[in-house]
C-alpha cells in the first residue's frame, strides 16, 4: 500500500482556507450579524418604550378629555337650571303683572258699567218722563 499524499495536502488546504475563512470572512460575518441584532433590539426596546409614553400620555389626554367633556355637561345643566329658574320667575312676574293688568281693566269696566247704568237710569226716567209728558200732554 502506497502512501497518497495528496489527501493531506488537500487536508492542509482545507485547513488553511477554513482557517483564513473564519478569520478573515466568518468571524466579522457574525460580528456584522451580532451589531445589527444589537441595534434591532436596541431599536425596538426604544420603539417600545416610547410606544408605552405615548399610551401613557394619550390614556392620560383621553382622561383629561373626559374630564373636561364632564365639567361641560355640569355647567351646562347648571345653566339649564338657572335659566329655567329665571324663567320660571318671569313667566311668574309677567303672570302677576297681567292679573294686575286685568284686575285694573275689570274694575275700570265694572267703574264705566255702573257710571253707564247710572246714566242710563237717568236716561230711562228722563225718557220715561219725556212719554208721559207727551202722552198726557202734562208734566209728571
């Protein structure tokens, strides 16, 4: 059996080239790989951490917004309320006022009523006196 050398010389250059491979290809491929990883992750425990502040602010401006919206609706019934009352006092004035009005105009009408019965009393005797006198042809 005769000793083949070529097998360790393609043993020896398989060495070689892995070993160049590894240092000179391989091992900046894996510390290229290592700092993108390192930035992806930096990135994204950035991203989410100002994702999370965003939430925060958003959930604290929704709150804020409720809030506001709330005290809104209050004032707003508040005023609802006051100025139904303050209508409420009006129609009530006004009502008073009227039936002031309207007690004033019914005695003033109840005043001219009797003035006018008075005057048509006098009037009636005077007619009725008027027809005797003119029937009988003498003064009643």
């Amino acid at each position: 059996m005769s000793f083949d050398a070529s097998l360790l010389v393609i043993m020896a250059i398989f060495w070689v080239t892995y070993v160049i491979l590894r240092v000179c290809f391989f091992k900046p491929m894996v510390a290229l790989l290592d700092q993108r990883e390192g930035r992806i992750s930096t990135a994204q425990q950035t991203w989410d951490q100002a994702f999370a502040e965003t939430q925060k602010r958003l959930d604290e401006e929704r709150t804020l917004l409720a809030d506001t919206r709330r005290q809104a609706m209050n004032a707003r019934a508040e005023r609802r309320r006051e100025a139904q009352e303050k209508r409420l006092q009006t129609l009530a004035e006004v009502k008073r006022a009227v039936q002031g009005e309207l007690g004033e105009a019914s005695a003033s009408i109840d005043r001219q009523v009797q003035t006018e019965r008075i005057a048509l009393g006098q009037r009636v005797n005077g007619l009725a006196d008027e027809i005797v006198r003119r029937l009988l042809g003498t003064a009643a």
